[in-house]
C-alpha cells in the first residue's frame, strides 16, 4: 500500500484538536523531578509563531516508555502517558508541566541521555517537523550518540536551558541562522 | 547499523518542505537536511491515546449543536492501514474542517462567509479493529485565502493520526474527487505528482444512504514496519 502524504495542519485546528490538548502531563502522584518546560516557536526571521501546534512524546522518569515496543522491565507510571500537546501562544510558546525522562537504550548498546520527542506543526509546514529537548548541563549528555552526531555548534539548538526553579526553556527556530537541529524519524 | 522498524517514506511520497507556491513556507520550512536518526526506543513508541476517552457521538460533526448544521450531509468513512495493508486498530482519527459556506469556527477566520451556529467543525473517533472509521459531517465549502491573487482553497477535511509510533504521526488533508479548484491549489500541488491523487476521497456510491446522504470513502496509510523486527 501506497502511504498517504501529509499536509499543513493550517492555521485553524483550533477547534478539534484542543480536546486532546495536555499540556500538564504528570498529575500528583507520578514519579521524578518535576518541571516546566516552555518552548518557543520562532520562524526564519526570528518572529514567533502563535499559530502552531506542539507535541512532546516523552518515557517516564524511570526510562520506560508507556507502550507496548517497550518490553524492558521498567516501572510504568499509570498516571502518566508521556505525551503533550498544545497550541503555541501569541507569544510563540507552549508550556507543558512535566517530570525529567530518564535515559533509554540506545540499539547498538549504551544509553542515550534524557531527552523529549518534540513534533512541530504550523501553517506553512506541510510536513511534522521533529526535533528532540535534550537538558543542558546533564552530564549524561556527553555521551549521547545523537548529540555526537551534530556539529558540535548546533549541539546548543537542542538544549534546553533552566532558569529560576524549574522551568526549562528551549527555543525552537524553523529557519536562520540558529535554525534548530530537526531530525528524519 | 541496525534496521529500522519503520520503513523511510520513498522519495516522491511527501511534499517538499519548502515549496515556494504555498508562500507561507517561505519563512518556515527548515533549510538544512534533516538529520536521519536511527530508529530507537524514543521513535518506535508513541502515544496510543488509550487513556483518552471518546464519546460515541463525536464522530458526529451534525449533532453537537442545538440543531441541524446547514450544507449538504455526508458520511466520510475508511480504513486505517499501514505499508504492509495490515489494519491500524483503535486508531484515533481527528478531523476539523469549515462549515458549507466555507467558514471555520475559529476566531482567525474573518473570511466574509456566514458562520453556521450549527455547526463546530470538530470531531474524533476511534478506528474499530480492522481500523475502519466513519464521520457523519457536511460537505465543507471552498474558501479564498490570501497566498495569491484569487486563490481559493478547495474543499477539504483534515486528518489528523498518530499511529503506534512517534515515527507514524501524520497530518494530512482529504480532498473530493474531480475538484476543479486542485489543479489551482499550491497545498495539494506541493505533493509529487503520483502521490497527491492519494488524497482525494472516492465517491462511494454502495455506501450512501438513501434518502439521507452521499458517502465518500478515504483511506488512510500510515507507515509500517519492515518484515524483520530490530532487536534493541
């Protein structure tokens, strides 16, 4: 079978897809270190982007996905799915609260460092863009073999930054000269 | 290197990123090549939805107002497959569209068109086993947009799935057959030649209800795994 092609998301999903819109992601009860991540959606020009739609995919903080492909013998957390979605803002962000993933596997041996799934959409993307949130200064993400697949000066495009408490920031640019790392998935 | 477990899009099957006719993409598709990843743990799974609940008149874009919506009342109904043409069970299938005057209940809409009080625009289902679905909505109408002179949008209704996989995620749009505004609409036309025909919808004359309604047919394929699994 022929796979179907994608298209925008266009400007006014607004209405459907918020049903489904989670952007708070670990209700109290659910394990790990807590946190807010903001993300920022910034075109080639550097202006943000109010109109798009983000999701973040996610394994709890025990590294395990909550999925049936993940087979490890890893707590799951009932109270937590791991996915987020929500609308960006007039000021270009979406916030999710949620607890820090731990690491997972990577298949030719060794573990990747905690990272999040991110998948873009907007008007004028007529494909998902992907990309992933690594956290800055995380020992662990010296020996990420994705990190090490990237020009080391735009490694930063991919990493989140904390700031007072626990709020985590990345900035996402579909174009420019810092144009985010974006990922064939 | 390890095999991935869902196959790579061939060449000719997804629009460009930047396809300068549909402007808006000018100042947001990515430039640079994405980076192909290997297909790990974080790509392979993906969000099921399985704790979200679906009510069963949602796939009914007719009812959830006091009245009946204005327009012309359709079934809109398929399957969801994968590459291998194995069913996608328990897919969640989203769609939104505008009203028959081909205006959306959205506030950034200021299209000159009636808004119909009727009628959201919005709704979801889940797939059942074999990955059939079915809406109950009107036929959405054509709208102008601002991309170029006199550009008019054709109608359409757009999908949203996830599929079992980060990996799978598609947004799409569904359009009606012999519609004499895709050879004009940038959107559509940004898809290869070969593959856009994929998105219009058949009419499906066995599936319409007498004295109630036409029924268009649209199946989705989202992409499947390779025959012989990655171990990790």
């Amino acid at each position: 079978m022929q796979l179907t092609p994608s298209q925008t998301i266009g400007p006014f999903y607004w209405g459907t897809i918020v049903k489904a819109y989670r952007a708070d992601l670990a209700p109290p009860g659910v394990a790990g270190e807590r946190l807010s991540l903001v993300l920022t959606l910034h075109d080639a020009e550097g202006a943000v982007v109010p109109d798009g739609l983000l999701e973040i995919w996610q394994a709890n903080s025990h590294g395990r996905y909550k999925h049936p492909d993940d087979r490890r013998n890893l707590a799951l957390d009932p109270a937590f799915d791991g996915f987020g979605r929500a609308s960006t803002f007039t000021d270009g962000s979406s916030t999710f609260s949620t607890v820090k993933p731990g690491r997972v596997p990577w298949p030719a041996g060794g573990m990747q460092a905690p990272h999040i799934n991110v998948g873009i959409f907007a008007r004028g993307l007529l494909n998902r863009v992907a990309t992933r949130l690594y956290f800055d200064g995380d020992p662990a993400n010296a020996e990420d073999p994705v990190l090490k697949m990237i020009d080391p000066a735009r490694r930063p495009t991919l990493l989140a930054k904390k700031d007072a408490g626990s709020t985590w920031r990345l900035p996402i640019h579909l174009g420019g000269p810092n144009e985010t790392v974006f990922f064939d998935v | 290197m390890t095999q991935d477990l869902y196959h790579r899009p061939d060449p000719g099957t997804h629009p460009a990123n930047l396809s300068p006719e549909y402007k808006s993409t000018g100042g947001r598709a990515p430039r640079r090549p994405a980076i192909v990843l290997p297909q790990t743990l974080s790509e392979i799974t993906g969000p099921l939805l399985d704790s979200e609940h679906v009510g069963d008149s949602e796939n009914d874009l007719t009812k959830q107002r006091a009245g009946e919506p204005l327009g012309e009342r359709i079934v809109v109904h398929g399957r969801v497959l994968d590459e291998n043409g194995k069913a996608v069970p328990q897919a969640m299938v989203e769609i939104w569209q505008c009203n028959a005057a081909g205006r959306y209940h959205h506030p950034g809409d200021q299209h000159d068109a009636p808004l119909d009080p009727n009628f959201y625009g919005g709704g979801r289902v889940r797939a059942d086993r074999d990955g059939c679905y079915q809406f109950i909505t009107i036929k959405p109408g054509a709208y102008p947009w601002k991309n170029h002179h006199n550009a008019w949008r054709p109608a359409h209704i757009h999908f949203s799935l996830f599929g079992p996989a980060f990996a799978t995620r598609l947004i799409t749009q569904m359009y009606f057959p012999n519609d004499p505004l895709l050879a004009y609409d940038p959107i559509y036309n940004a898809v290869p030649a070969g593959a856009r025909e994929r998105l219009q919808a058949a009419f499906d004359m066995a599936s319409t209800r007498p004295e109630w309604a036409l029924a268009y047919r649209f199946d989705i394929v989202l992409r499947g795994r390779n025959a012989t699994p990655v171990e990790s």
